[in-house]
C-alpha cells in the first residue's frame, strides 16, 4: 500500500456498520488499525475524570469535544500501521443541536487520503440517535466532505453478510494504493 492511502475516514449513519466491517478488515490484515474516534474521545474523557462513559459525550459542550476530539486524532496519528481506518461521524447530536463531527481545522489536520461512506438504508436500527438527519443528507455532507477535502468519496453498501461487505470494502481500499 503506498503512502496515499494510509489513513481512510469511514463514516455513515448510526448503525451503518462501520465499526463492524472496519474491524472485519483489521481481523483479516494486522497492518490495518481502526480508531473509533467517539470511543477514543470518550476514553480520553473518562481518564481526566470529565465523563463516566460513551453516553455522556454527546452532552459535552463543543469546546470540550474539539479538544478531545483534537486529542484523540493526535493519539493515533504517528501509529506505524500501513493503513488507518478513522471511524467517525461527519455530524453528530450535542447539547446545541447538529454540530460538524469534526471541528474546524481537525479533519483537515487528519489529511486522509479517501472517504468510506457506509450505508444500509433500511437496516439501521439507530437513526433516531440523529433525528433530523436522512440518509440522502448524509450522504450530501458526504459528497461535500470530500470536496472540501480534495479526496474521493467511496459509497459502500452495507448488504449481504459482513464477509461479503468486508471484501467490498478491501477492493475499494487496494484501488486507492499508489
């Protein structure tokens, strides 16, 4: 795999399967790390004694979160894996409503090469932990995203069983090395 594609953002809807299938991939290839970015901020939180669990991260005010957040893509930033998955949502529900996942400057700094967008339309069983969000928006903050950043956009539907959907995933990732 060459440099380019080292660090992939994979993001979609509560309950895509993004972690499901990103750690499918990690199973199967031990070069491949995956870093749950709401999880390593929730970790970073709870050892400085700010929360006592994931539930509680969402409800942090947003200058929290970016630091957190900034903390949590330094963490794993220098990891010597040939390729990083970044799990992520690209908006999430806090105290002020619909937020960015990622504050300004964050996601930049992160520079990934590609964009995984996981969708399973008609199989999430979480939606309503972003209401008002639809798949087809997120799919447009998506597609925006990736424009912004100058990357592609690689839309992955979540159908069959995980094998099938892991192996979809691998062929997208082998088009993006150098």
């Amino acid at each position: 795999m060459g440099e380019l594609s080292r660090i992939v953002l994979v993001t979609g809807m509560p309950g895509s399967g993004k972690s499901t299938v990103s750690a499918e991939l990690a199973a199967r290839d031990p070069e491949v790390l995956v870093v749950e970015v709401g999880r390593r901020m929730a970790e970073l939180a709870t050892d400085m004694g700010i929360i006592s669990g994931y539930a509680a991260l969402p409800m942090l005010p947003a200058p929290i979160r970016a630091q957190l957040q900034a903390a949590a893509v330094e963490s794993f930033a220098s990891a010597s894996a040939s390729r990083i998955l970044v799990v992520a949502h690209l908006q999430v529900k806090g105290p002020e409503g619909l937020v960015p996942g990622f504050p300004a400057g964050i996601l930049e700094s992160l520079d990934p090469s590609a964009i995984v967008l996981i969708e399973a339309e008609g199989r999430l069983g979480s939606t309503g932990l972003v209401p008002g969000l639809s798949t087809a928006t997120y799919r447009e903050l998506a597609i925006a995203t990736a424009k912004r950043l100058r990357v592609p956009l690689l839309v992955l539907e979540n159908s069959g069983g995980l094998a099938e959907c892991a192996d979809r995933m691998q062929a997208l990732l082998n088009n993006l090395a150098v």
